[in-house]
C-alpha cells in the first residue's frame, strides 16, 4: 500500500510539474506578443525545424515553441538518459537550462460512484487525459558525443526552387491580388513578388494563406469546428493563429528568415484568448502542424501522380515509335 501511496504522490507531482512548465512557456509567448511586435517571437524561425537527436525526427505542436531558440546554432535535442546510454554527459554550466517536451497521457483512475437503481457504491476506472513533460538538452551542451549530424546547405536561390516546386506540387487555385484566401471560392491571393519587402516576406506570407487553404471543409475542416466552438471574433483570431503558426512552422522547414515579418493586427485577441484559456496555444499550434503536414503531404501526392503520369506517357510514346 505504502508504494502505491508513493506512487500516486509522484504521479501527482510529475502531472503539476508539467502543468507548471507548460504554464511558463505560455506566459513567455504572451509576454513576447504583448511587446506588439509578432517578430520578437518569430525570431527564431530561421533555423531548421527542431530534431530528436536519436531518431532525427521533427518535434511537433507546442514543442517546436518550446524548442525554437536564439541561444544555440544546433537544432538537434536529446534526453539527459540517452547522452548517457551513449557514453555521454551534459557540460556542467548548461544542467539548468534544458527544455521541456509535453505530451499527452492517457490514465486510468479509481473512482466512487453510486448506482441508480441500488443505491450501493462501487469502484469503476475512469480515463483521464493529463498533460506530461520530460526535459531535452541541445546537442552543443553534450561532452563525449560524436553526433555526425547530416548539414543541409543551400543557397537562396535553391531555397526559392524548392519552395517554387512545393507550392506548383499542391495545385492550388491562385489568383493574383491582395494576399488572402477565400473560403467560398476557394482560391488563394497573392501579390507579385516584387510588391513584398523581400522574397522571405513573400514567402512567408504565401505559407500563411496556404494554411487558411487546409482549413476548408472539403481538408481538414478546421475553420468550420472553430467557427461551433467559439464566438465569430475569438474563431477568426484564433483562425489566424494557426495560419501565423503554419506560416512559421513552413518557414522553418524551408529555412526561410521570418524574423522581420510582422502582423500585429490580431495580437490583442490571441492575448486574450490564450490568458483567458492557456491551452488554446498547445490545441491551435497542434492545428498548425496538422496543417503543415496536410499541405506536405498533399505536395508528396501530386508529385508522385505527376510522375506516374508522365512514365506512362513516355512509355506510350516509345511503343508507338
């Protein structure tokens, strides 16, 4: 009985832990929007998507914000037990200055309940759904690790091929004009490239409208569950949450530079919203990675039936020759 005390005590303690964490990175992201300027906490997004070390999977929703950092060059992060598996340790001076990963965890608990018909008590297991948290340290903080990470360099110029490749691969409608996108028509606006300040503004403010276009309800129907779940000025704020989140997010995978962007006219109500409601930011940065893998995905799709396409053809001609 006494372990199982102990036990429950510890559950407890890791769930307000990661409560208490989670809380920290929501109060500096409002901090940073209630500067006014949507750039102090884009300043990071240039660099790469934040890895696992180990698996070099991208991170995910809220822990790319709780990764995303000016402090270190590497992207990479790794657990204080898997440094030390490998023979590794964490430099001395950097112990206290780890990140936290959140997740989700689904638990079971005893419960009393009282049966309408008899009136007698009896224990059911109910599930519970608690947000956990686990610590990361950067890679540059590890002593004794040969990473051999695999650097991706490039030019701006390959950099603006790719993105040009992306975006012909998910064959959106586009149409010339203010940058926007229209639910009814569905089709996304867009200025000429030469009317932006920069080719990373241009981008970045493409990126943004493509993931108002995965929220259409023939994709993802994401605005449509916004628009039932809040009132019409907290569902289009929170609307452009996601998209300023895909936005950045898309960015970063590009290695596009988003620091100088800016967009404040929402800012108020994301503050309000998400002091008013602190997991809103972990639900609408899921939103935003959702779309950010809707989109693609839907590129990797395209391209791959394209090619089929174009196989088949080249085989047709050659048999006809």
């Amino acid at each position: 009985m006494e372990a199982n005390k102990n036990n429950s005590q510890d559950t407890q303690y890791k769930k307000s832990y990661a409560r208490e964490q989670y809380d920290k990175l929501v109060d500096n992201f409002v901090k940073k929007l209630e500067d006014g300027d949507v750039g102090t906490w884009k300043k990071s997004w240039s660099k790469p998507m934040p890895k696992s070390a180990i698996s070099q999977n991208e991170y995910s929703g809220i822990n790319i914000l709780s990764l995303m950092n000016d402090e270190y060059d590497s992207n990479f992060w790794i657990t204080k037990k898997q440094v030390e598996s490998l023979g590794g340790s964490i430099k001395e001076e950097h112990i206290d200055k780890a990140r936290d990963i959140f997740f989700l965890k689904d638990v079971m608990k005893k419960e009393e309940v009282t049966d309408k018909n008899t009136g007698e008590i009896e224990e059911v297991d109910k599930k519970y759904t608690v947000l956990k948290s686990y610590k990361v340290f950067n890679s540059e903080v590890v002593e004794g690790i040969n990473f051999n990470f695999e650097e991706k360099t490039k030019t701006p110029n390959q950099k603006i091929e790719e993105i040009e490749k992306f975006v012909k691969d998910l064959k959106v409608n586009m149409n010339v004009g203010e940058p926007a996108y229209s639910p009814r028509d569905d089709v996304v606006f867009m200025s000429n490239i030469q009317n932006f300040s920069s080719s990373e503004n241009f981008y970045s403010t493409l990126f943004h409208e493509l993931s108002h276009f995965t929220g259409h309800k023939s994709r993802i129907n994401r605005q449509e569950k916004l628009w039932k779940k809040y009132d019409s000025e907290t569902a289009y704020a929170l609307e452009e949450l996601v998209a300023e989140l895909g936005s950045c997010f898309l960015s970063s995978k590009f290695e596009i530079d988003t620091r100088d962007t800016k967009n404040a006219e929402y800012l108020d109500s994301w503050v309000k919203a998400i002091k008013e409601k602190p997991y809103i930011l972990f639900s609408m940065a899921s939103h935003a990675t959702k779309s950010t893998n809707y989109l693609q995905n839907l590129a990797k799709r395209n391209d791959k039936t394209q090619n089929k396409i174009k196989t088949k053809s080249k085989t047709m001609t050659q048999k006809v020759a």
